[in-house]
C-alpha cells in the first residue's frame, strides 16, 4: 500500500481513517460542536471510534479554549483515550502556527510510558494560511524530526505543496528512515496547492518510495478530497480542524461524527472497508496493545 489502494490480488486495501477533531482554529462561536477542553475532545474520539477510526490528530487548548502546547493537556486527552481504546493510533501536533520555540512545540514529545503519543505532525516548510503564517524553518523542521526520532514517534509529515514532498523525500533518505512513511496531503489551502487530480498526481509522485499517503481537505475542498480518497487513497483524514460544514453551501454544520460516517458510506461505494487501528499499527511497525 505504499502509492496506492489497490492490493496486487486487485482487492480494494482497507481505507485508513484520521481524525482532525479539533485544530487550532475553530471557536465555540465558529460551531457549537468543536470539542476544546480534554474530556471533550475524548468524547468525541471515542464516539468516532465506535463508527469505525484507525488514528487521531490531537490539538490541545487551554481552558478558555485557545490553543497549548503544554504535555500535561495533551496527556489528559492521551490518558482519556487509552483508559477506553488503546489501540487507537494517537497523534499530537507539534505546530509552529501560534508557537516559536523548539522547547514548545516539542513539549507533547517528552510523555512517557502510556502517555506517548505514537505519532507526532511535522510541516515540512513555512506557508501562509488565508489570515495567518504557519513558521517552519530548516533547522525547526529537522530537530523536531531528530526528536520524534530519539523518542521513536512516528513522524506524521503534513505537506501542502510539492516542495515539502521533495523535502520529505530528502529528509527520509538523511536519515535513513525505513518505509514505510506516513504523509498527509492536505489540498484545497489558498496559498498551496489545490484539491485537483493533477495536484494528487504531481504530489503523490514526489513522494519517498514506501510512502502510505492520506489525503485532506480545507474548507469545503473536504468533500471531493475526502471522495477521492475513499476511492483511490490509502488513508483520507476528516474532522472539524478543516472544515466546519457538511454541504458547499454552507447550510448544515458539521459534527465529527458525522463526517465520519461519511467516510464509511463512502468507502462502502468503492467496496473498501475502514482499517482497524491495529492494522495500521501493523503496518506502522508500531507496538500491539
């Protein structure tokens, strides 16, 4: 499964399904159903679990709802989450969108034991979103990667154009990292590249060999991304951290669950099944639970 979803036998391979629950932009005011504080968030994880998840993209937020970096929020929600469903592949965001600082955003690296993370996201370049810059220098980029490498968390590389696909390629080969790779494509941003087939094509190729690709969406780019991935992509990532609604017109807000269930009926069209977070964890060469 390393460029695309088709087995060798020609079955469909399970679709690999990730949840962007929270993010670091969206407000109570945005949409009442973003969840914020820990136990919420654990909530909404674990009711998208029972439909049907193989991994989970944390953000953590302060009590009045803005976004921390701190390891004792994230390891709130860690904790809520295996109490329940330890086999859920759990992955923290190490963003540079609201945090400077190497000691920052390496701060969800440092949980141990039962509190760390399995993966961790790493934007392989700096890149303007629609109102704000999210800040990755070279040196940034490669000491957050030599950490999740020292503390054996999975880099979850987040590229949004062809440059961080060639970068992701260079990094890979440095540092000797074994496939597979795991890399979310994110489209549809104003400042990068579109949710188009050429752009598929033109990033997915680029990729390190070895790589499992998911695809993503920003704003309403979210509903055609996430049907070329049900259809054609190893792994398609969903939730409230890109986009807010259901439909184009901006008419019924989105829940996480919802989006979720959309994704199975979408994967139920192309024949594919949603991948069991232990079969993820298979192919990850990450630990059983």
């Amino acid at each position: 499964m390393s460029r695309g979803a088709w087995g060798l036998d020609g079955d469909a391979a399970p679709l690999i399904v990730n949840l962007a629950a929270t993010g670091m932009i969206p407000t109570r005011e945005m949409s009442p159903h973003v969840p914020l504080q820990p136990d919420e968030i654990v909530r909404c994880v674990l009711t998208a679990a029972r439909t049907g998840i193989s991994m989970v993209h944390l953000h953590a937020r302060d009590p009045n709802g803005r976004p921390t970096y701190t390891k004792d929020v994230y390891a709130r929600i860690i904790h809520g989450i295996r109490e329940h469903r330890p086999d859920i592949v759990i992955g923290v965001s190490c963003s540079g969108r609201d945090f400077g600082d190497i000691e920052q955003r390496a701060d969800v690296l440092k949980l141990k034991g039962d509190l760390k993370p399995d993966m961790a996201s790493l934007t392989l370049s700096s890149m303007n979103f629609a109102r704000s810059a999210s800040i990755n220098e070279p040196e940034m980029v490669r000491r957050l990667l030599d950490r999740m490498l020292e503390n054996d968390i999975v880099p979850e590389f987040e590229i949004f154009d062809l440059g961080m696909a060639n970068y992701a390629a260079y990094l890979v080969a440095k540092n000797n990292m074994e496939a597979p790779i795991y890399a979310n494509i994110i489209l549809g941003n104003v400042a990068t590249a579109q949710a188009d087939l050429l752009s598929i094509a033109t990033l997915t190729t680029a990729l390190p060999a070895g790589t499992i690709w998911g695809l993503g969406g920003i704003g309403s780019s979210q509903i055609e991304v996430t049907a070329i991935a049900a259809a054609v992509a190893p792994a398609v990532r969903v939730g409230l951290e890109d986009n807010l609604w259901m439909d184009r017109k901006r008419m019924q807000l989105a829940t996480n669950e919802g989006m979720v269930e959309r994704v199975h009926a979408l994967a139920a069209l192309a024949d594919r099944s949603v991948m069991q977070a232990s079969g993820l964890r298979a192919a990850l060469r990450m630990a059983k639970v």
